[in-house]
C-alpha cells in the first residue's frame, strides 16, 4: 500500500481504556505500521506518531477512558482523541512544557512529565482542543505538505 494507491480515506479506529500503562503506545505502533506501509517520509511518520502517543497516554493517565480515529487523506492525517471526564481545569497551563496533573502513579512509572499537549503541538499543523468536565476532545492534523515533510 503506498500514498497513490489511497485514493480515498483510511479509517482506524481504538478505544483506550483508563489506568492501561501496560497496553500504552499500542495505537501509536499501529499508526506508524500503516504509515510505513504509505512509504511516508520517515520525519512525516514520527511527527503523526509522537502526536498520537502523547494523545493517547494522556487518555491513558488523565481520564475514565475514550476513543482515537485516525483518518488517513492522501494529503493529510487527522486524529481525534475524545475522552470522558474530568477535563482539562486549566488549558492555557497545560499547554506549558513541564506542568502536568498526572497522579503519582502514573510519574512512578515515568509519564507525567508535563510535555504531552506540548509535544501534540509542536508535533502538528492544527491542534483544537475542547474540554469541559465531561472529557476532553483534541482534534491534530498533520499535513503531508510543507512543515518539515
């Protein structure tokens, strides 16, 4: 499979269960399987995939649980990340290098260091992001042209 043969869009779709550390970066690895198989630029493929891992560790850490759906376009890749509960309190400090709310738990075992939605940001050309204390919903684009492709 390579990018002229995608003519259309290539759906995946994951659910990311709550507290799963064991299985984190399984939709990441995924991702970078199919990508691969595009014969994307290696830079292109590790910018979707860190945006991706660090979506979906913090599914994994901060919330009760929810869903990744990656499209694939033949000229771009978005990823939705939605979550339930609790939120982001405060987006504008959790978009800071550094700050993180993650439980002691999850810093036991080396995530939390406050650089998710960093690494989300500097690793797409769109981010939006909605939050409420019902969950949380991230939209990423990546664009196969331009930026670093």
């Amino acid at each position: 499979m390579n990018m002229e043969k995608l003519a259309a869009s290539y759906r995946l779709e994951y659910d990311v269960k709550a507290k799963d550390y064991v299985r984190g970066g399984e939709v990441s690895s995924a991702l970078r399987a199919v990508l691969k198989q595009l014969s994307l630029p290696p830079e292109l493929v590790r910018r979707c995939c860190v945006a991706c891992y660090e979506a979906e560790m913090n599914v994994i850490i901060h919330s009760l649980g929810g869903r990744l759906q990656i499209d694939i376009y033949p000229d771009r890749l978005v990823m939705v990340a939605e979550d339930s509960g609790p939120g982001i309190e405060d987006l504008d400090k959790a978009m800071e290098e550094g700050y993180s709310t993650a439980p002691e738990e999850a810093r036991e075992m080396g995530f939390g260091a406050g650089m998710g939605l960093p690494n989300i940001k500097a690793n797409t050309d769109r981010l939006v992001i909605t939050t409420n204390p019902e969950g949380t919903r991230l939209i990423m684009e990546v664009l196969f042209v331009g930026k670093d492709s």
